[in-house]
C-alpha cells in the first residue's frame, strides 16, 4: 500500500475491533469506512479482517499490515516529537494530562499561575483518568498515580499518596452499627478484604459507585463509610477518620515525558514548576496534618 490512509484503516479497526468504532476514531462515517476495507480486500484480493463475535479481528494478510502500519505511525510520530521539541524559548504549546482528583485537590490554581508567569506557553489540561499515551502525542507530560510507569519514559518519581479510611461525622454519630455501610466500588465483595484493615471489617458494601469522585462525594452527603486518598478526603470539613484508622501509602506520584521532549525548554520548566509544587504538599499527600 502507498497510501497512509489505509494503513490508518487498519489500525483504527484492529484496534477498536468494531467499524463504527474506527470510524469515530477516524472522524469519517460507518459507511465510508465499510467501502474503504472492501476496496482493501479487493486491492489485495483476499480478506484483511474476519468478522466475529468478539469483533473484527486480523487475519494473517492483516496482521502482516498491521505490522507495517505500527513502523509507520512509529516513525511519523517520532519525527511529529522532533518537530514539536524545536525552539530554545519559552514558548509554544504545551498539553497536560493528569486525573481530576490531582487537578482538583492537589494543584488547584497552580496552574492557572504558571500560565500568568509563562503567557507564551499555550497550556492545554487534559483531565482524565485514562492513562494517555505520550508515544502517540496524546500529551506532552502527564501526572500519574502508579508503581511501575513505562520503563522508556522519563520523569520524576515525587511522592507516594497515602488511603485512610473515612466517614461524614453526622453520618458515623446518628448510624447504629449494625446499619452503617461501606462505599465501595462495583466490583467490589459485600466484605472486599480493603475493608479488613478497618476497625469495621463486619460492615458490609452498602454502595458501589466507579468514580473516585463519586465515591468521595457520596461520603461527604453521608452515604457511608469510605476508604480515600489523604489529600483528599483530609480537606474536607465534614469528613472525620475512623477509630485508629492510620493512613497507608498506596502508590507513587509520577511526573512524566516522552524522552523526545527531555531537552524541551518549555516542557522542562512545567516539570519543574509541578514537581515543586507537588514536593511541598508533602504532609497532605502522606496523611500527615
């Protein structure tokens, strides 16, 4: 195939495994995209894709394409970095990625005040608690809660944030026991074994909610019991720790970039502004005040 297009058919299809699907990737509609792969197996004479139950998957011919597409968007988005790591100023775009708790409770209008002392940087924030890719440009540095990032990236390792446990004051004063409830999430157990370091493992799962978010906020209208992160929950009025509840470092803060962008200056003074802020936060992130 000489045409980048379709190979960008091929992997938007393998890879979200339906056409409706790829064609939202692909910003084209469900029909245009079914004639391009029928003109593909008709270039090749032969079937790139098997439809099944579990999608559209790769037959042989495809995945020898697909393979060829990935070197390609590899190569494109390198020299897509290169380009965008020129320029020895402060200047340029910048884009952002971290997940709303961070950008919530942790870095407030630090931001917004780095934008004011930098106005030439063009910042984008993207919240989201989907790791994004820096390798295919999604953003430019992303913020991530986790042990082990992808040994290629660089970056810093800043704080660990610690999980305590937690109720709404009222909620844990005016309940009986035999009627207080944990937050969980939905695939959690009616006893999941988090709730074991409580002094409240005989309580059952009450409400299960998927957000971090939610779950936090059904804690402050006092729906239940919770367990949290410190930064968190510990700004927080109405919410009051649990009898002997200590809190527990769950996972490392990472500030992170492509190694493209190391020598960026612009992309270089945002790590550095971020980290330390981040550092200085030091006791609210361990569980301290």
């Amino acid at each position: 195939m000489k045409n980048w297009n379709d190979y960008q058919i091929i992997l938007a299809i393998a890879r979200k495994k339906t056409l409706r699907k790829a064609a939202e990737e692909l910003n084209v509609n469900h029909a245009t995209l079914s004639r391009r792969l029928d003109l593909l197996n008709h270039q090749f004479n032969a079937v790139v894709f098997e439809r099944t139950a579990k999608g559209y998957l790769l037959t042989e011919l495809g995945q020898t394409l697909f393979a060829a597409a990935e070197k390609i968007e590899n190569t494109d988005l390198a020299a897509t970095r290169a380009k965008q790591s020129l320029g020895t100023d402060l200047a340029g775009k910048i884009t952002l990625s971290l997940p709303p708790t961070i950008g919530q409770f942790l870095l407030g209008d630090s931001l917004y005040q780095f934008t004011q002392l930098y106005p030439q940087i063009e910042l984008t924030i993207r919240n989201t608690f989907e790791i994004e890719s820096l390798d295919k440009l999604e953003a430019d540095i992303v913020i991530r809660g986790q042990n082990h990032p992808e040994e290629h990236l660089v970056g810093r390792r800043l704080i660990p944030y610690s999980l305590c446990f937690y109720a709404n004051k009222e909620y844990l004063l005016n309940t009986p026991r035999q009627d207080l409830r944990w937050i969980g999430k939905p695939e959690d157990s009616e006893f999941p074994s988090w709730t074991h370091e409580s002094a409240y493992k005989d309580v059952p799962v009450g409400l299960r909610i998927n957000d971090v978010l939610g779950r936090h906020q059904a804690a402050v209208a006092g729906f239940g019991l919770t367990r949290g992160a410190c930064y968190i929950a510990d700004q927080e009025a109405s919410l009051v720790r649990l009898e002997s509840a200590q809190p527990v470092p769950f996972q490392q803060i990472w500030i992170l970039m492509h190694p493209d962008s190391r020598n960026t200056p612009r992309i270089k003074r945002l790590m550095d502004f971020i980290s330390e802020y981040i550092l200085k936060q030091r006791d609210l992130l361990e569980g301290n005040l």
